[in-house]
C-alpha cells in the first residue's frame, strides 16, 4: 500500500516561487551565506501524488530544487531530494554528493518502494557523472532515466516520453554567464578596493585605478566575452584580455609626467603591461569552475602550465614599478 502524504517520509511542497523564494535566490547569486541555501533531505509531494506519480531527483541546493518544481506546475509527482550539502546537482555530481552511494540511500530512507508502484526514476542529465545507473538497478531495484538539461523541458519532456536532442544540448550563452558575475564580484570586491587603496597612498590614481581595471576584467568582462576572446585555454584568454586592458594605464603611464626621465617612463609602462594581465588571467582561470564544459584534467593542465607564468609576469611588473617610484616617476605625475 502507499504512504498518505500524513508519513512523515514525505513532506508536501507547492510549484509556487515566492517573494521569500526569490530573495532567498538573489541571496544565493550574490554568495551570501552560501552554506544556508539548502533544503532538507527527502521525499517532497507535488500536486496530490499518488503511486503512478513520476519521481523527479534533484539537490537539495535551494535553487534547484525551485527550478525543478516551478517546472513542474500542474503535475502531479515527488521529489527526491539528496543531500548534496547545499551544491547543485552538477557541481554535487563533480564531487560524489549527488551519487550513486546517496540516491540509494535516500530510497531506502524515503521507504520508496511503499510510495509508488513502478520502479522509474527521472534524474537532471547534468547529474550523470556522479549516477552509476545499473548500480541503482542492481541495489534498490529503481531504473534510472535522464531528463533534459533544463528544468524548463520537463513539461515537453513528460508529454513526449523522451528528450529531444535540444533538450540535452547543454548552453553557456550570454545569460548563463552573467548570472555567474554577482558571486564573483563579491568574493573578489573587499581584496580589490583594500588593493586599490595601498596603491592609491603609494603610487596614485593611476595604480589604483589599473587595480580595479585587472580585477573588473577577470571578473565582468571575462565572461561576457569569453566566446570571442581567441585560443581554447582560459588563461591565455585572461592574458590577452588584461593586457587590452593595460593598454590605457600604459599609454597614459607613458604620456604622463614628461619632466621625468623617458627610461623612467618607460620603465613604468612595461610594469603596467606586465602587472594586470596575469591578474586578469588569473580570475579566468578560476572561472573554469563555473562552466559546463571544462574538466578536472584540463584545469590542472592549465595550472601546471600557466600560474607559474601568471607568478613571474606579476612579480616582473612588480618590481619595475616598483623601480620607477624609486626613480621618482609614479601615479599620474612626477614622485
């Protein structure tokens, strides 16, 4: 026989996002209390369930758990709900959360078997990595079927029966990307200004201001541009990005101060060129763990191969500039 909604195994839910919901959302782009954003582990009932209802599997990340049942207003199903401690499900199947060891688990906790008659269950595509699916089968009796990547295709994937190749196709468009930048800016906004500051007092605005440009670069326009700036590697797209964006600061570090020496001058200008793209190169880096489409071993390639040259370039430019406002020469006048 099935559960009633009245087992404490299953919890009800509605498809209905909230003011709250959607705070709680913004919240989570922004990376406040990015270890709150979570729900409880479990069985969740949509829409008057019963046996024959589909069960959907999802993390127990606030926001994908929203995405998965605003999807599915007007259907009646469950929720399972694993406990990837608060990481969405693609992130959580990169780092064994959301796996093999866990779904089993949450059906035997949930007591799935007594909920529904069949045996099916439908998991996010992204979450495949982490999903051995004839271990399922072989330890709690459930097959594993993939949705789409979107939680939006699930209405058009319920009334065919199967995901179209659309469907498993997997964006990082424009949107996908800019959604990342809020997070970012907030992990980097307190280092940046403390930098900017120092270097205001000891090199003036233009220091300061090449501070905020190499930092702004890796973190805002990195990713708008991403699909344009040229070469596959993160990193080298950082370099050539950030060092576009020395261009101005060296020019105008050049133009600048014409009383003093041109050596000094010179020297100052190089120091720009080779301070801010390893900075901008840097935070692309670091935005490979943002995408869909990089991987574990191409990442650790990229380090091996350019933070030691991100570490040398910086430490080059450090030491010129640091010799021109020896020499004198620094900020946007005469020392």
């Amino acid at each position: 026989m099935a559960m009633t909604l009245a087992h404490p195994h299953i919890r009800p839910a509605t498809c209905a996002i909230t003011v709250a919901d959607r705070w709680d959302h913004s919240l989570a782009r922004c990376g406040v209390n990015r270890d709150g954003h979570r729900l409880e582990p479990g069985l969740y009932s949509l829409g008057g369930a019963g046996p024959e209802s589909p069960v959907f599997v999802t993390a127990n990340y606030t926001l994908s758990f929203d995405a998965l049942r605003a999807a599915l207003a007007g259907t009646a199903g469950y929720i399972l709900v694993l406990d990837t401690r608060g990481i969405n499900v693609w992130c959580a199947a990169g780092k064994g959360t959301f796996g093999t060891d866990e779904l089993v688990r949450r059906i035997e906790a949930t007591r799935l078997h007594d909920v529904v008659r069949h045996r099916s269950l439908a998991l996010p595509q992204l979450g495949a990595p982490g999903i051995a699916a004839h271990e399922v089968k072989k330890r709690a009796g459930f097959r594993v079927e993939y949705g789409p990547v979107r939680a939006a295709d699930l209405p058009d994937y319920l009334r065919t029966g199967k995901a179209s190749a659309e469907m498993r196709r997997v964006r990082f468009g424009l949107r996908e990307r800019v959604v990342l930048i809020p997070v970012e800016m907030v992990h980097v906004l307190l280092p940046m200004v403390l930098a900017a500051a120092v270097l205001f007092f000891l090199g003036g605005p233009l220091a300061a201001g090449a501070a905020v440009a190499a930092v702004l670069s890796g973190v805002v326009l990195f990713p708008i541009l991403l699909p344009w700036i040229p070469t596959r590697d993160f990193s080298s797209k950082g370099f050539i990005l950030g060092g576009l964006v020395a261009l101005p600061f060296a020019l105008t570090a050049l133009l600048s101060a014409p009383e003093a020496a041109l050596w000094l001058r010179i020297v100052r200008t190089v120091g720009l060129l080779l301070v801010i793209p390893p900075v901008t190169a840097f935070l692309a880096l670091n935005f490979t763990g943002s995408t869909p489409y990089t991987s574990k071993s191409g990442v650790r390639r990229e380090m091996v191969t350019y933070v030691r040259a991100m570490a040398w370039t910086f430490g080059a430019g450090a030491l010129r500039t640091g010799a021109a406002r020896r020499g004198g020469i620094w900020g946007t006048g005469a020392g």
